[in-house]
C-alpha cells in the first residue's frame, strides 16, 4: 500500500479515520477528523471523502461524520467475535437473570481485554466497560484470568511493563501481580474488588475451547462488599462449561 510522506500506509491512515471516533465522539465535523486522527487536513479530507463514497462512512443531516452501517455489517457478519456471542448468549441470558448485576464476555486482542458481549440491569452498579470496550489487562479480574491461563509470554511481556493504576486497588507491583496471577490459576477465578473503581468488584473465570485452551473470559460486575460472591462464581462457572460446549458443538474457530 502507497505511503504518505509521513510513513504510515494508507491502511493505517483508514483506521486512524475510524478510530478517531468512539462512544464520547459518535459524529465529527471533517476537521473534527483530521485533528482526532491526527492526518493533515488536505489527506483527511481525501480518505473521508473515499469512506463515505463507499458507505464506510456516512454523513448524518448537519454534515458531521459518524461510522457507516456498512461498515458495521462488514465487520459483524464474518466476525468471530460475533460466532463466539451467539454461542455464549443463551447462557448469559440466564446467568446475568441469576446474578442481577453485568455478565460480560471478552477476549484478549493486542494485549488488552476487549469486551464482545455485555448484559446489564438498569440498576446495576456503575461499569467502566461496554461492548467493544477495552479493560487492561493487569487491572481487571478478567484481564487476570486471560493473563493467568494465557501464554508464558503474554504474562512476561505485561509484568516487565509499567503498570499504571486505574482505581484505588489496582495492583500496580509487578511481584504482587505475579503472586495474583499464580493463584488465579490456582483457583480457576480471578476477584479483584475497587481496582478499576471503588464501587465495582470483578469476578472471572476462563471459558476453554474442547482442547482446554482458554479462547475468552467471563465475568460479573457487581457493587463492592456483594454478599453473593460465591453463588457468583458459581453461576459463571456453570455459564462457562455451557459456553466451551456450545463453542465446541457450533465448530467455532476461537483463535
Ligand atoms: C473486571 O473485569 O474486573 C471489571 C470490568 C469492568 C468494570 C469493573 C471490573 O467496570
């Protein structure tokens, strides 16, 4: 692919153009663009222009920008991530009926945990995440479960990382992190109260393929001091064992 004068190929201006929006900036006046995308305005201008002539983009009544319903029905109708959400819905369904709070369902991708699934009461207490969120990794209880029953590597590449704290507990020591993650994997679930937000404690446990590897993580998000912890946990690991054979009996490719 061609390369600007500034070295980054066209792809990787495409997707600076996409991901200048997010929830806080669903539409954006094309200036609006360039400067989130961080392009100079004549290039921007030219590669919105292409994106809303092939439906990636759409421009709404006032001339502002937002993302495209084709672009939505692209990436959604080959997704894996969408294979693993139908199969894990049904058993989310009831497990979220159960719990009251927000279930969630997320994978590891570019050394974070994005979020593909997300149920929620309209009571339930304050989450950080949404659907196609992203939660760090050494900061969530779901990120301690991708990290503990993930590759050596992925765990060494993180813990010789800073870790920056997001909440009042985030662990932000390497060693400690490195104790947590061990008895993780121990336990089989990851609880991690006020790490993200005081309010909120995360409780996780992997959802394996038929071989045993972990391809997603499942978890609770539910006030500080939840009385129902262990009823909890197990509600998500019953969810999940429903999960790995609903993904081994629709064939999905997990990774
Ligand atoms: C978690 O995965 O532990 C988690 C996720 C979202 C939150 C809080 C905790 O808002």
């Amino acid at each position: 692919m061609a390369n600007s004068g500034s070295g980054d190929s066209m792809v990787e201006r495409v997707v600076r153009i996409l991901g200048a929006f997010d929830r806080g900036h669903t539409d954006l006046s094309p200036s609006e663009v360039a400067r989130r995308a961080g392009l100079p305005m004549s290039s921007a201008h030219r590669i919105v222009g292409d994106l809303l002539r092939t439906g990636l983009l759409e421009r709404d009544l006032e001339g502002r920008v937002r993302i495209g319903m084709r672009l939505w029905e692209l990436t959604t109708r080959g997704s894996r991530a969408l294979a693993l959400r139908q199969a894990a819905l049904p058993a989310m369904e009831r497990a979220q009926a159960e719990i009251g709070e927000h279930v969630q369902l997320g994978v590891l991708d570019q050394d974070e945990v994005l979020v593909i699934e997300q149920l929620s009461a309209p009571d339930a207490v304050s989450n950080v995440t949404t659907v196609a969120g992203r939660l760090p990794l050494h900061a969530s209880s779901s990120g301690l479960v991708l990290l503990a029953f993930g590759r050596q590597t992925l765990r060494n590449r993180i813990l010789a990382r800073p870790l920056p704290p997001v909440g009042p507990s985030t662990i932000t020591d390497a060693a400690a992190l490195g104790r947590r993650l061990d008895a993780v994997r121990r336990d089989g679930y990851a609880i991690l109260a006020g790490s993200i937000e005081s309010v909120a404690t995360g409780i996780s446990v992997p959802v394996a393929d038929r071989a045993g590897t972990t391809v997603a993580v499942l978890s609770a998000v539910v006030p500080t001091g939840w009385p129902r912890e262990r009823e909890t946990l197990d509600a998500l690991r019953r969810t999940a064992q429903t999960v790995s054979e609903a993904i081994a009996d629709y064939g999905i490719l997990t990774h």
